[in-house]
C-alpha cells in the first residue's frame, strides 16, 4: 500500500528501537521505513483500541490519529490498559496521547475529540492510509466500513463479547481472484441485530484481557497491511473463544450472483 508522504530515513536511535524487527527478514529496513511513513486512524480508545495504539506505537506507526469523545473513567481500567488511574476525568485522546508519548517519541499522534459520523467522516479519513476499529456498538461498526470502503483505504476490524471476540479485514475495494471484488462487512453481516437484542459491556460484563487478545490481533493485522508480510485477515473472520483457549477461522465472500469487476453496469439483455 503507498503511504501518503515522504518521510527521513530511520535515525540512529530508531534502528537501536527497532532492531527486532529490522532482523525479520519479513520486515526489514524497508519495511520499519514503510510503518514509519503509514497514518493510522483508530477509533476508539477503549478496550480495543488500548491494546491496538500501544502496539502501533512501539511498532513504529508514524502517525496514529485517535478518534473518541469520552474521558477515561474508573470502570475502564479494568481493560483500557493505556489509561492510568491519575487520568481518570481526561479526556480518552489526551490519555492515550500521553501514553504514546511515553512508548515512543518517534510517533505523532493526531486527537480527534469527535464521534465518528457519516457526515465528518470523508475528510476525517482524507489524510490517512488505513482504519483500525475499536468501538463498541454496531452503528458505528457499519459506518466505519461504509467509509472505509468509500474512501478506499483497508479496515481492521474487531470486537469483543463477554469472553470472546473477533477481527477481520476488509478491503471491498479491490478485486479478488474470482473476478469480484473483496467481501465488505454486509457480506459477513447483512444487517445489524435489532436494538437491545446484544447487551453492552456495561450490562454484560466483559474480562478485560479478551480485549488485550483481540486489540493485539488488530495491531498484527495493521502491521501486515502496511509492511505486506504474510496473508490479512481478508475474507476472514478470526474468532477467539478464551473460556475453551480456542480460536476457528470462518471463511466469507461476495454472494455468487454478485457480478465480475467490470460488469457492474452492464444490463442483462
């Protein structure tokens, strides 16, 4: 994937930072310069988005843009493990701002004290490469992929239950080897549950380290994306059952009846 700008060679101090990485042959020094130059947009600094920012820091993201509109409160350091308690009544961005900070000096982060809309979204998404999503309610996850897939930038996405969770990858923009384009989150899930059907975390409680599993998946899945080593999560759904300490994979695509990339406007004559 292209980053947008041009940025300095790594310095000294960020090949001693980044030496683990550098030795992988998958990553390499091209591959710490192509993390160096990706800006990253995560939606929320919550339980997933904890885990997610903090390993995109110390990876070497260069730009992480956080988007939240909450401040951090008592009942989220159970897992939003890049708040502290001294933060408790700061604003989510500012919190986890200070906290890359202490991670990595190398890393800007960009607040956006905002909620995601439909409507603040396309210039929102203009100066980023890729969207990692860690909110916690269905509207929102639908809104991430419909943007996602309008602006034409990957989506990682996840999210957690009570002792489980999940993420995939969505690139419905792009063409796959059957002729079609990628699967969207539609073709995973054709409509959100109805209102009240899912309880929250609030109502049904949520172990915090199945938020650390599913974030730190994310994280993977960003660094693949922007580094192009191995296979994303792309028609994939990877589900994490911690109770039983399994994971399945469920494979997704576009309906068949779906027509070839191309064809799209052709009328059946």
């Amino acid at each position: 994937m292209s980053m947008g700008e041009t940025v300095e060679p790594l310095s000294k101090d960020e090949i001693g930072r980044y030496a683990r990485h550098i030795v992988l042959s998958e990553i390499g020094g091209p591959g710490q310069q192509k993390l160096k130059a990706a800006r990253v947009l995560v939606i929320g600094a919550g339980g997933l988005g904890a885990p997610l920012i903090q390993y995109l820091a110390a990876a070497g993201i260069g730009t992480i843009g956080i988007c939240d509109d909450d401040t951090v409160s008592l009942s989220n350091l159970q897992r939003q493990v890049i708040h502290t308690t001294d933060r408790i009544g700061e604003a989510k961005t500012a919190s986890a701002a200070a906290a890359v900070a202490a991670i990595n000096p190398h890393v800007k982060v960009i607040r956006h004290d905002l909620r995601l809309s439909a409507e603040n979204a396309p210039d929102l998404l203009a100066g980023y490469d890729l969207m990692a999503d860690g909110s916690d309610n269905f509207a929102t996850r639908y809104l991430c992929a419909d943007m996602a897939e309008k602006a034409g930038i990957p989506l990682v996405t996840g999210a957690v239950g009570r002792f489980d969770g999940s993420v995939t990858v969505l690139k419905p923009y792009e063409q796959g080897a059957d002729g079609r384009l990628l699967p969207g989150y539609r073709d995973l899930f054709p409509e959100p549950p109805p209102e009240g059907m899912v309880p929250t975390c609030a109502e049904a409680g949520v172990l915090g380290a199945v938020t650390g599993v599913i974030g730190t998946l994310m994280a993977m899945e960003v660094i693949k994306l922007v580094t192009g080593a191995g296979d994303p999560l792309v028609g994939r759904l990877l589900l994490y059952d911690g109770l039983s300490a399994r994971f399945d994979t469920v494979r997704y695509k576009r309906p068949a009846s779906s027509p070839l990339v191309g064809e799209e406007g052709k009328s059946a004559s």
